[in-house]
C-alpha cells in the first residue's frame, strides 16, 4: 500500500496491456460467429491519487481493440474506449 511522504499525498501511475485470444471460438459452439471476435488487446492507463494511507482517488482510460466488429443495437465496433474515475475509502 502506498503512505504518502507528504501532507498532499501521493501519485501513482500505471499502464496496463493485455491480448485474449481464443482458437476456433465459432467452430466450438463456445461463441456465435457474428458479433463476437476472435481476438482482443486492452490498453489501461491510470493515475492514482492517495490523500491518505485510506483515501484514493483512480482514473483511469481503457481502450479495446477487436479483431472483428462486435454487433450491438444497430451499429458495429472495432474499438471501444472508456474513461472511469473512482473514489475509495478503505477501513
């Protein structure tokens, strides 16, 4: 856990990567061909700010990469991207 030096805090910054990739998902019967991918690569950035040794506060960008399209209400995606902020308190 991280104990800031200081009276305002800490920061901390981190980057993340990973790739999932399932062979023969559609052949399987694990996944339907259409809609789902085959492959995906995250990308996760966050940069962490300790006010205390039981305070945060986390934001972080991701961003998903498909190898095909997925199918949602009338639109497709190859990329999604989001951005989340949170706010904890550990007792």
């Amino acid at each position: 856990r991280v104990v800031p030096a200081h009276e305002w805090g800490a920061c901390e910054l981190a980057f993340r990567a990973g790739r999932l990739e399932v062979e023969n998902p559609f052949d399987s019967g694990l996944a339907a061909s259409d809609g789902n991918a085959r492959q995906i690569t995250a990308y996760s950035a966050a940069l962490t700010w300790w006010y205390g040794r039981r305070t945060r506060l986390t934001l972080n960008f991701v961003r998903e990469e498909y190898s095909e399209p997925l199918q949602f209400d009338g639109r497709r995606e190859d990329v999604l991207m989001g951005i989340l902020l949170r706010l904890q308190f550990d007792f």
